[in-house]
C-alpha cells in the first residue's frame, strides 16, 4: 500500500464507496461524495460532477450525519416535493447521497435504505428543511 501526499493510505484495489463495486487498480479519492475511495465510473460520473457543483456554488458541500449531500438535494427541490405531496398520498423522502427520490418515507425519517444506491440515507423531506432550508 502506497500513501498519497497527505500520508493517507491508498488502496491498490476495493469496495467502490459509492457504488459498493469491486474496482483495481488505486481508485479514486471519493470527496466530496464521502470520505473512501471510489471506483472510476463514480469518480467520472458522481465526483467530479459534485466537485464542479461546488466549484460555481463557491462553497462547501453540506454534510449530514457524516455524509456529504448531493448537490441536487436543494432547498427548492426539497419545498416542491413536499408541495407535490399536498396533492396525492405521496410522503416523500430524497437519498442524500446519490439524489435518488423515494416514496413512503415518514415526514421525520431519517436514514432509510436508498433503492438506487442501498444506503441507508433516504430522508424524509421534511427533516430535510431543518438541515437544507
């Protein structure tokens, strides 16, 4: 195992921590999705869209009990799922990691297993006003 320039440790192979794939070869540095390595399918199309994001929004990327949220989870998005809601029997919730929209989720949920990337980050889309809007 070699070390990169910030003497953290980088693997020659691995679990992707976005995708959960096993890639080889030294992966990818995952920031700012999350804080492992990632493969390159994720790193090509999951970070350095998020780091683009956050180059023309000029700041950091919110975090969420550890996980970096998605740069499409965003305040106006969060207020129209919730206003769609008032019209149907719908309670909707959004993956924070991967952007994902889901249904069934209780106003208050929090860390309910994503269908799009299995992780256990689907929130409610009230809870997420507290922390978003």
């Amino acid at each position: 195992m070699t070390t990169n320039d910030n003497d953290a440790p980088m693997p020659e192979h691995g679990e992707c921590s976005i995708c959960h794939d096993t890639y080889k070869g030294w992966g990818n540095n995952a920031w700012p999705i999350n804080d492992g390595w990632c493969c390159d399918a994720c790193n090509w199309f999951v970070v350095i869209a998020a780091r683009i994001a956050l180059m023309q929004k000029g700041r950091q990327m919110t975090k969420i009990d550890g996980v970096c949220v998605h740069p499409s989870v965003t305040a106006s998005r969060i207020i129209n799922e919730i206003e769609d809601a008032l019209y149907t029997l719908d309670n909707p919730g959004i993956c924070i990691a991967c952007g994902a929209s889901a249904t069934d989720c209780e106003p208050d949920a929090r860390q309910y297993r994503c269908e799009e990337c299995n992780r256990l980050t689907v929130y409610g889309a009230e809870e997420l006003l507290f922390y978003i809007g």
